[in-house]
C-alpha cells in the first residue's frame, strides 16, 4: 500500500495571524503512526547522519508505527532531550528530512512532526518515560544560562547523579525558547514542562542570577566541581546607518522580548509596552526576522514588511517558517537594504531608506554577492523597524574572566569535549558557535555533559583546584 | 524572593525601601543598579542601589513615585516580597584615588550620587556634595551625604538651604578651583547644564544614564545611548559616561518613547482598573 506523507493540519491563516495560539496542531495518533509507516527502516539511515545528535530515527519510528508510545518515547528522549522543541523548531527540510531516502521519490518521512507527536506525548504520560536519576555522586555542578543548551547539560548532568545548579540572568529559565520563539511557533508552556521535569530530578535553578555580575566564573569553580556555561549569542548588531536611534527602531531582540517574556501584547494587562505600529518592517531573513514581522502582523499591525537583501532562495530561515509568513500575508521585499532610517522631525519613525540590490559573484560563503544599483533609493513609509540582522556574543560574562580564551568575535574557544581553556569549565551552544540553532546548542550541551562526567571522576575534590 | 525589611517616605515622591539581598549587599559597589521584577507580570525597571548593609543583608532602593511600575513599588509594605531582584548590573563607578570631588545631586538622583560619595569617601577622596530639591521637604539624603564632606543644599524657593539651582552653587564652587573631578546625577537637564558648565573649565565630568531598560544584561539594546557619536548599551558599558561627550537631546528623546502608553497604565491604575493596583 503506497502512503502519502501526512499533513499537519493548520490553524487558518488569516484567522491566525491575529492570535497567539500555535500554527501547526498536531497530528492525531492515528495519521503518526501512518507517517511512521512510511519510513524503510534503512540499514544505513541517511537521516540519522542530517541530524546534529544523531537521533536514532527509524528505531523511535518502528516503535511508534507498532503504536508501542512508550518505547518510542523512551528511543527518542534517551537521544534528544527536548524532542517537543525540536519536533517544532529545527530546520528539518535541511537535516534529517532532507537526507531521507523517501525524499528520493516524493516526500521524506516527517521526521519532524513525529519527534513532535512522540515528544508532545511523553509530556502527557511522564509517568510512563520517568527520568531514571543515578545515586548522588557528590559533585556540584553550575550551569550558566537556563537556554537549550544548559537545560539539555544540566538534565544530562542530574541524571549521572551530579547536583545540578543553573543560573539564569533573566527572571524565567528558556532561553531564546521564552524570549526570543514567539508562543505561535512554540508554547511557552511546552519550556515549563522540561523545566519542570528537570527540577523533579533535583537540578536547582536560580533565576535574576547573572554570572559575571552576581558571581563571577571564578567564584563558581571556587563553590563547583565543573561549570558549564551557555550563556548564548545575545546582542543585537544594529546596521550603523543614519536615524537608527530614533524612537520606533527596535532590535528584533528588543521586540520579541518585550512581546512574549514581558507579554506586552496583553498591554496594560501586563505592564511592558511596545510600538505596535501601523506598518512594520523588518530587515532580515531568518528564523528571527519571520517571528518579528509575524509577531507585528500578530498585534495589529496593517503591513508587515520582510526587507532582506538576497532573495527568497537565499534566506536562513525554516523553509516552514516562510511559507507561513507568506500565508499570513507578511509582505516581502527582496533584493533590497536599508540605508537609512527617515523621522520626522519629533523624531519619531516614518520610513525605512533602501536601495535596490543585484546578486553578484559569489562570496566566501558561496553564496551570490548583493551590489547595489545605483540611483535605486526609495522609501518604505513605516512607523516602526525592527532590526535583525544578527547577534553577536555578549561580552558581559567573559569580560569577567580574562583568562578564558576566546576568539577573534569574542565566542568562547573550546576544544572536542567542549572543555574551554580553563579546567572544569566547559562551554557550548551560541555562545561558542555565534548564533547557530536550538539542536546544536542541545547537542553542545549534552555532549559537555558526558565529558564533564568523565572529568569530574578524576577531578580534584572541591576547594582543591588551582588556577 | 526579596523581603522589605523597612520603609520610608523620603519627601513627597520618593520613598526608600531596604530589601533583603545578601548577596548584592556584600559585592555591590559604586554606581551600580539592579533590575527590580516586583512580581509576575510587572515591567523590569533599573533602580540604583542607593546604599547597602552588609551585616544585615539588606539593599536601599530609593524610588520616584512616576509611573505604573514605580508607584506599585512604593505601594509594598514591610513583609511583603519582592519576586526578583538581578545584580548588581553596570560598570561601577570610576573613582579618583585622591584629590577633591564635587557631587551634584538633583531630586532622586541624589540617591545615586550618595554611593558615589561614598566610595570615594573611602577611598580618602574629599567630597563637596550639592544637592537640591524644590522646596525643604523634597530634599533627599542630606544627612547621610553629610557624614561623607561638606553638603550644600539649594531649593527653588529657598526654603532650605540657598535659594536657586544646585548649578548655580555649583558654578561658584567650580570657579573657586581645586575640583578635580565632577559626579553629576539627576534629571537630564541638569546634567546637561552641569556638563555645560565643567566643560569650558575642562573639569572632568562623570553622569549616570538612564534609558529605559528590559533586560540589563547587553542582550537587547533598547538602552543604547550615543557618547562621542558612538552607541553604548548604558547595562553593561554605563550606566556612567564622560558627561562632555553624551548625546542628552538623543537620550530625552528616547525617553519619550513611551510616554502615551505611560499616561495609559496610570490612569488604568488610578481608575482601579489594573490587577495590583495601589492598595
Ligand atoms: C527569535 C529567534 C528565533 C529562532 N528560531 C529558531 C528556530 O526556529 N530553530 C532553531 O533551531 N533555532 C532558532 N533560533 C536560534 C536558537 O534559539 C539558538 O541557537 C539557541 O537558543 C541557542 O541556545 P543557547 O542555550 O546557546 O542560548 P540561549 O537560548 O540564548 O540561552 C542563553 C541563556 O543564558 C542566559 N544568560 C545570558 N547571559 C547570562 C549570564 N551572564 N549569566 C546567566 N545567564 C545568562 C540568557 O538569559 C538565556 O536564558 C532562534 C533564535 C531567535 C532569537
Ligand atoms: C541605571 C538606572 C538607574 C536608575 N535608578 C533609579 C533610582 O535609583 N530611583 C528611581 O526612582 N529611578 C531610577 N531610575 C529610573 C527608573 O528606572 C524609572 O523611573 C522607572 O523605570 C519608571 O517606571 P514607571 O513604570 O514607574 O514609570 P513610567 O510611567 O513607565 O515612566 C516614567 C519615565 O521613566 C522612564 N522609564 C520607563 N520605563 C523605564 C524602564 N524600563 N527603564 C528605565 N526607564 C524607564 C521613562 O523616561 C518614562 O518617561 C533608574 C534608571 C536607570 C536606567
Ligand atoms: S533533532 Fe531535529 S534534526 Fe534531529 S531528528 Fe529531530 S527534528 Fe531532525
Ligand atoms: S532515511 Fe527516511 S526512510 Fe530511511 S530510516 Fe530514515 S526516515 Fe526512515
Ligand atoms: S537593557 Fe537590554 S541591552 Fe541594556
């Protein structure tokens, strides 16, 4: 019998577009098991091999297509520690979906949506995938950074028995998963249940705790046995052109935080405001371009407009997150940058200044060079821009620590294990790659974690360690 | 979870609340703040800590009654929980090893000046402070900078203290000679008039910033000021700059981003109609 790859059913578009609630709905029990049933159960999966953890895909599939959920959970959540997150925001059509054999002919198994499905399961029935948590080694660990990367280490890290503490500088655990992946993509709800899970298997997590300020890296090896920082890539690069300080300019960053940590959407309900504006554009073509220009359609905006560069072919962001947007009717406008930002004389913003772009010769990247055609300035009138075009790594927490190598864009330089320079300590996700994606930050943190396990069997008892 | 300790109302707006923070009232110093999330569902606002007690444990926030997130503040009692506190946040202050310093404090900003003085009191530095308020009674901190050097204390109508602007007290100071570096904390016109003044006499001059902030750790630049035409995120390079080379028209104006919706969340609160509301 020949079986066509399921559809995720869909909230409307244009009903949608103006509310919060997730995009993507799920699948019903009985359409996952049907996807489940496509996958050939390959000797050799390619899949396996486009996926960052090495996810052991047809071996969770096989469980789930014999309906046997448990199993299946149990296949998956021993690999990846957040399948319900990464079942919603990695870029599958470019990982493991795209080196399925199936895709050969047709459509490749959805690996995705099923990690979705099986991950959205175990959240219901905990009871039946517990953590199983090793005897207390008496080893403290410190986590830096509640983001993937650190929930993925310190759950690792608690389950070998170690006595987990996470810092977070902000007042909620996630990440980018709360402040920065808007509720549509992600359900905040979906992050509290793994925070949740991990404080069951005793990790600790201390919030409004900013390492490098409240305590310094130092301090930390000085109270732990290992620390692993995952402190990620967060500060705004703003585009250095004329009127950018000007009231109604905001980093995507600034503009998602404020809407979904601080929930301005529901201002004056909750106190944080935030320009809505009337038009909206956004510069970018990423993951985090499409939750800002989606976000502002989402709280009232008339236009939201999409201003990248290259052109649609070129742009990072999820091939689903896209086509999404184009559903929503966010507007694009490729082959064109921003020169200048136009105010009026309140300085207040009135529109965004660009130039008309050509793609050139490619670049070091292999990826076609934008010129610009001369004479071609124009003006998008809008009353708010969002900047986004990318992060660099926060300087706050190295700063602190002179002695921690980094490199040359100030990420922290580790080696094959994730171990920095300085002993005990490790380090991954955006914080040691620049911006890069939640399953390589949770790869980063897992690995670290089996590393850190061995370190911390030969390491020197607390109180011990030199510099 | 951060107990107030202790409450007292400064003069008409400003109160001040110490609040237990072991921690931030062992490491903090000079010139640093914190970012106060009173409770789920608040704003995040930076506030100064005005002053610390190590033995006790406890942190001084000095607050001006001037919207939602300040007034649901100052309407908190002794025994009444804070849900988060995070710092202490900011560069601490640059502080003179000798020599004499002059401190300018105008309305709560003499709170911010006062660990200012403090650290440089410390440090052996002599300390003039100038201080003012509208009338007697909007005077803050008067005793407490009195126990660290001289205080001069101006009122608009002269009620307490000299009659006039703390720039004019300044001036003369200034003129007299022998300042070797200037602290000037306040609203932004007098520390744009306090830079106006140090700056044709090339006395160094030091003013703390302070744009409107979310998450006060560098990560999404709403507080970026320009200083000597460059952009700076006031949380982890300020809040303290070179006040001869800051952008005061750039800083007000982004000041401003907000004020409709302020008007909105006051009035929502003085109808009775927000969830905490003042009690
Ligand atoms: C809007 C947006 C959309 C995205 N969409 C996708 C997507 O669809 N798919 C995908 O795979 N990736 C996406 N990404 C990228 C992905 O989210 C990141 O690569 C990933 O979150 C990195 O994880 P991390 O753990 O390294 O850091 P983060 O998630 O950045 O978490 C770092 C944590 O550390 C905290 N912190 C920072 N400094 C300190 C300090 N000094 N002390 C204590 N704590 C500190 C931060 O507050 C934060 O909670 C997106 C990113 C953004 C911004
Ligand atoms: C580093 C720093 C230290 C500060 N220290 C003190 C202090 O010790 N005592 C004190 O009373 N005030 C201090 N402030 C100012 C204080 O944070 C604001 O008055 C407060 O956030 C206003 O919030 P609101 O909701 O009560 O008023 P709103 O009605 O929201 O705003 C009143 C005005 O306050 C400013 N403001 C609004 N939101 C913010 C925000 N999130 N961050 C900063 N400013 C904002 C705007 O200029 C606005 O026009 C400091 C600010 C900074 C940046
Ligand atoms: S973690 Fe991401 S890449 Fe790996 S199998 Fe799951 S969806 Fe695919
Ligand atoms: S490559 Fe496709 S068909 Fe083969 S095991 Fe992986 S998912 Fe199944
Ligand atoms: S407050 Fe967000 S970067 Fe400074």
């Amino acid at each position: 019998m020949k079986i066509d790859r399921q559809k995720m059913s869909e909230q409307d578009p244009l009903q949608r577009s103006t509310n919060f609630g997730e995009v993507n709905l799920g699948l019903q029990e009985k359409v996952a098991l049907l996807e489940a049933e496509r996958c050939l159960q390959c000797r050799d999966p390619k899949c396996v091999s486009g996926c960052p953890v090495m996810v052991n895909i047809p071996q969770f599939l096989e469980l789930l297509s014999e309906g046997n959920l448990a199993a299946a959970a149990q296949s998956l959540l021993n690999d990846n520690a957040l399948p319900s997150v990464t079942g919603r925001v990695c870029p599958q059509e470019t990982q493991c979906e795209i080196e399925c054999i199936r895709g050969n002919k047709g459509l490749p198994v959805a690996v995705g949506y099923l990690e979705r499905f099986v991950g959205d399961w175990a959240r219901g029935n905990r009871e039946q995938v517990p953590m199983q948590v090793a005897a207390p080694t008496g080893r403290k660990v410190a986590v830096a950074g509640a983001g993937p990367g650190g929930l993925t280490a310190a759950g690792e890290l608690a389950r070998r028995g170690h006595d987990v503490t996470i810092f977070e500088a902000l007042h909620k655990p996630g990440g980018v998963l709360v402040y920065g992946i808007p509720e549509f993509r992600l359900p905040k709800a979906i992050v509290e249940d793994e925070v949740a899970r991990l404080q069951q298997a005793g990790v600790k997590i201390v919030c409004n705790t900013v390492i490098g300020r409240t305590y310094t890296i130092q301090e930390l090896r000085e109270q732990f046995d290992a620390v692993f920082i995952a402190n990620g890539a967060g500060l705004p690069v703003f585009m250095n052109v004329p009127g950018e300080n000007f009231k109604g300019v905001y980093s995507a960053n600034e503009y998602l935080t404020r809407v979904n940590l601080m929930s301005a959407y529901q201002f004056p309900q909750a106190d944080t405001p935030v320009l809505v504006g009337r038009r909206v554009a956004t510069v970018g073509g990423g993951n985090v371009a499409m939750d800002a220009a989606r976000t502002a359609k989402r709280i009232g905006a008339e236009a939201s407009i999409i201003v990248y560069r290259r052109t649609r072919k070129e742009m990072p962001a999820r091939a689903e997150e896209i086509h999404h947007a184009e559903q929503e009717g966010i507007d694009f406008e490729f082959l064109v940058a921003p020169v200048e930002v136009i105010g009026d004389e309140k300085r207040w913003v009135t529109g965004l200044k660009c130039v008309r772009m050509q793609l050139g010769a490619p670049d070091a990247s292999g990826r076609a060079r934008p010129e610009i055609i001369p004479g071609s300035e124009f003006v998008i009138p809008c009353d708010v821009v969002v900047v986004s075009i990318g992060t660099r790594a926060n300087p706050l927490l190295t700063a602190t620590c002179p002695e921690m190598k980094l490199n040359k864009w100030g990420n922290i330089v580790v080696d094959e294990n994730g171990m920095t320079n300085l002993p005990g300590v490790f380090a991954g996700g955006d914080i040691v790659r620049g911006a890069a994606t939640v399953i390589l930050a949770m790869g980063d943190g897992k690995r670290a974690a089996a590393a850190m396990d061995e370190y911390l069997k030969t390491a020197p008892p607390l109180g011990s360690q030199t510099v | 979870m951060h107990e107030i300790i202790a409450k007292q109302g400064l003069s008409p707006n400003v109160t001040r609340l110490d609040v237990k923070a072991p921690r931030l009232a062992k490491i903090r110093q000079a010139g640093q703040f914190v970012i106060v999330h009173r409770a789920e569902g608040a704003e995040r606002i930076p506030l100064t800590i005005a002053d610390a007690d190590p033995e006790k444990g406890t942190i001084a926030l000095v607050i001006q009654a001037v919207g939602k997130s300040t007034r649901d503040l100052v309407a908190m009692e002794p025994g009444e929980f804070i849900t988060g506190i995070a710092g202490p946040l900011g560069k601490p202050t640059e502080l003179i090893e000798k020599g004499r310093a002059l401190c300018v404090g105008g309305g709560v900003g003499t709170a911010v000046v006062h660990p200012i003085a403090q650290g440089l009191h410390r440090q052996g530095v002599s300390v003039h402070s100038i201080i003012g308020g509208r009338s007697k009674e909007w005077v803050i901190f008067e005793q407490e900078l009195r126990q660290l050097g001289e205080v001069t204390v101006c009122t608009d109508d002269g009620s307490h203290g000299r009659k006039g602007f703390v720039t004019e007290a300044a001036k003369e100071l200034l003129s007299a000679g022998g300042i070797d570096i200037v602290y000037a904390v306040g609203p932004v016109p007098m520390m744009r008039a306090v830079v106006n003044l140090t700056r044709p006499m090339g006395v160094h001059t030091i003013v703390s910033l302070n744009p409107v902030m979310v998450d006060g750790t560098g990560m999404c630049g709403g507080c970026r000021v320009t200083v000597d035409n460059q952009t700076f995120f006031a949380c982890v390079d300020g809040p303290e700059f070179d006040g001869h080379l800051v952008d005061f028209e750039g800083l007000m104006d982004r000041l401003g981003t907000y004020r409709e919706f302020e008007q909105r969340a006051t009035h929502a609160c003085e109808s009775g109609q927000c969830k905490v509301g003042l009690h």
